[in-house]
C-alpha cells in the first residue's frame, strides 16, 4: 500500500470515530502535510467524504457504492481471501475472467468483482441477470489442497458463509435451498456457481462465483423471476452497502473454507442442515434427467439430496429444487 490515498483512508477507516489532524497523520504515516492534502483532495473527488474542521482534523465520513480494494480492505479480517481485488467495470463473467488467471497462476484468495457482467451465467447454463452498479458479481480463486472428489464442498462452504452473512448483518430471514441458491423470506437472492480444474488426484484450482442481489428494486427484475426473486434491500427496507457486505462474505467464508481444509466436512454439512429450507419439505427436483418427487428427507456426506419416494430413500446429486 504505497499510494499516499490508499494509506490515508486506511488511516482514516481505522479512526473514523474521532477526528486526527494532518500532522499526526503525517507523523504515523511519514508522509508530507502538503501529500496529505492532495490525497485527500484526490479521494474527494473519487466520490470519499471527507470531513475537515479547521484546527481539529480530518473525519471519514462516507464511501463511494464501489467494489474495489479501497472499499473492501479496510478493516477486512481474513489471512488469505480477498488479499488481492481485481475490479472490473464490466465484464463478460468474472468465472471466465478468473480461472483465465488461475490458469495463469494467480495466487489463492484473489477476488474478481465487477461492476456490470454482460454474460453472467448461472448453474445449469442459465443466464445470469447482472445490471451494473446494483449487485455483487465475483469469483475468487481456491486451491484447497483436497482430492478432486472434495471439491464439491466448497458449494456448501460458500452457501453457509452467504447465509450467515445476511443473517449476522442485517439480521434477516436467510436460508439456503439445496443445493445452493440463498433464500430470503422464501424468495431467491443469490446464487452460486463453482467451477473446478483437475487431474485425477489433484484440484489445480475451483473458481467460486457468487451472485448476490443486494440493491436491485422490484421493477429490474425480469418479469419471469420477479415473483420468487428479492433482493437485501427488498428484504431489510434501505440500501445496503455492498463493500461491508463482500467484507463480511469473504471473512465468513474463509472460516468455512478453513473447516474444509481442516476436514471439518460433517460440521459444515451439520450446518448446512440448519439452514436449509428444503429438508423435511416436499419437493420437486427437476434436472436434465427428468424430474423427481419426494419428501426431502437429508443430505448425505458428498451433499446429495436423499429424497424419500414411495416409501423407499433416492439420492438426487443435480438440479433444482421446487416446493410443493
């Protein structure tokens, strides 16, 4: 962090209840008064509010709604994930974007986030909507040490950290609907996809991507989702801001993560079960295989859906799942 800005708001994020005057930010930091100034003016103008009162100092008073490293690093408590934040205006799919550099080498932990992606996909090949400005669209690079046959957790990983989030942020009704989509008073709001790279005994990189709805209004939904579709802002009554969020995620997630690696598996799934809203409902799971009826009974140790049909247990290990 040596850009005079990137330190003077990581200064001032750290104090932002209290206000500190240039030259003690110059002392801690061992920069100029006049850098100091120009920084500050340069934040400003990115769309940082800046408080100063002659005589006193300086005050953060509010971010900019973007996603990049200034919004999200501050403060942000893991070891390993979300280190390194590429952001992107737009983008075709932050999946794409990041396992092109995954393949490249990028290290663990980076996060791909952009603005506006323009062909944001979802499970099962479907569309995701991703207007700019209004959501979370990311991808972050994974290389857990675990057999390819592993992999698979980390779906469930990633839908305990989301679920906790929202939970533990805003304090709202959140849930996850097998095998992975997040549920907020019953109607979706995120989803997310994991794509793995592989040899027979040895994950070479998963690209976790999560699409999170958070700011979008009613009317941007598309007419066909609008119904079973919400947003964090639908939900909590005000506008959300995204950063805090992607922080509270990527920590939350790297808790989880690290249960995986740890081989933790059956603490995650006894999670998982506490948060779905699918077990011990009826269900329809429709997949490229047809569709399947049944009382939704468990999951089992890989996290297939063992559904209970005529009287004898099934397990389902793909699809959506729709209540009946």
């Amino acid at each position: 962090m040596s850009n005079p800005a990137d330190k003077i708001l990581s200064f001032l994020s750290k104090h932002k209840d209290s206000y500190t005057s240039g030259q003690a930010m110059a002392d801690s930091l061992g920069i100029t008064r006049a850098a100091i100034w120009k920084a500050i003016e340069n934040l400003r103008a990115d769309g940082y509010d800046i408080e100063s009162v002659k005589a006193t100092g300086y005050k953060l008073k509010g971010v900019p709604d973007t996603l990049g490293e200034r919004e999200i690093l501050p403060g942000l408590k893991t070891g390993v994930l979300g280190k390194k934040i590429i952001r992107l205006t737009e983008v075709d799919s932050t999946n794409t974007y990041a396992s092109k550099l995954a393949v490249d080498g990028e290290p663990e932990g980076t996060v791909v986030i952009a603005e506006h992606q323009t062909a944001g996909r979802g499970r099962l090949g479907r569309k995701w909507v991703s207007p700019p400005g209004l959501n979370i669209y990311a991808s972050i690079i994974l290389r857990p040490k675990v057999p390819p046959r592993d992999a698979p957790l980390v779906t469930f990983v990633a839908a305990v950290a989301l679920a906790r989030t929202v939970r533990g942020l805003y304090n709202l009704d959140a849930g996850i609907k097998w095998p992975n989509d997040l549920l907020i008073n019953g109607r979706k709001s995120a989803g997310i996809l994991t794509e793995m790279s592989a040899e027979p005994e040895l994950v070479r990189h998963i690209i976790l991507g999560v699409g999170i709805d958070v700011n979008m209004p009613r009317e941007d939904f598309p007419k066909e989702i609008k119904d079973i579709s919400t947003s964090v802002m639908l939900e909590l009554g005000r506008k959300v801001n995204r950063a805090e969020l992607m922080r509270r995620f990527l920590e939350e997630l790297e808790k989880s993560y690290l249960m995986m690696i740890d081989g933790r598996r059956a603490d995650i799934l006894d999670e998982w079960r506490s948060l779905s809203v699918t077990l011990g409902r009826n269900v329809r799971v429709t997949s490229h295989a047809g569709e399947k009826t049944g009382f939704a009974r468990d999951i089992n140790t890989e996290g297939g859906l063992i559904l209970e049909v005529d009287g004898k247990e099934e397990t389902v290990t793909s699809g959506d799942v729709g209540f009946i």
